[in-house]
C-alpha cells in the first residue's frame, strides 16, 4: 500500500472473523500532546484505521 515503516516497528497480521475483530488504533503525530479529542478526529482519516497510513500532524 506504500507506508514506509522504521525497521523497528513490528508488525502483526490477524484474520477477522465473524467472532472476532481487530481494532487499529493510529499512532499520535508528534506534537500534538496538548490537543483535544476533538482537535484529534480531523487527523485520522480511513486509511489510518485501516492501518495502510500514519497520522498527520495538523
């Protein structure tokens, strides 16, 4: 999908099913500590959730 990954990053890939289902949850962007959750929403996009991008920094 084209996201660049650090070396050190591990990944895992699980299968969902009709009984289980993964969550991807977007690592923060760097600076953004301070920011609300509703200052945070507008960053994470689709393609964050499904794991393919990082989130930007606003």
């Amino acid at each position: 999908m084209g996201l660049e990954l650090a070396d050190d990053v591990q990944i895992r890939v699980h299968d969902s099913s009709s009984e289980v289902r993964w969550l991807v949850l977007p690592e923060r962007p760097a600076g953004t500590e301070g920011l609300t959750e509703d200052e945070l929403v507008p960053l994470v996009t689709r393609d964050e959730m499904v794991g393919v991008a990082k989130a930007s920094a606003p």
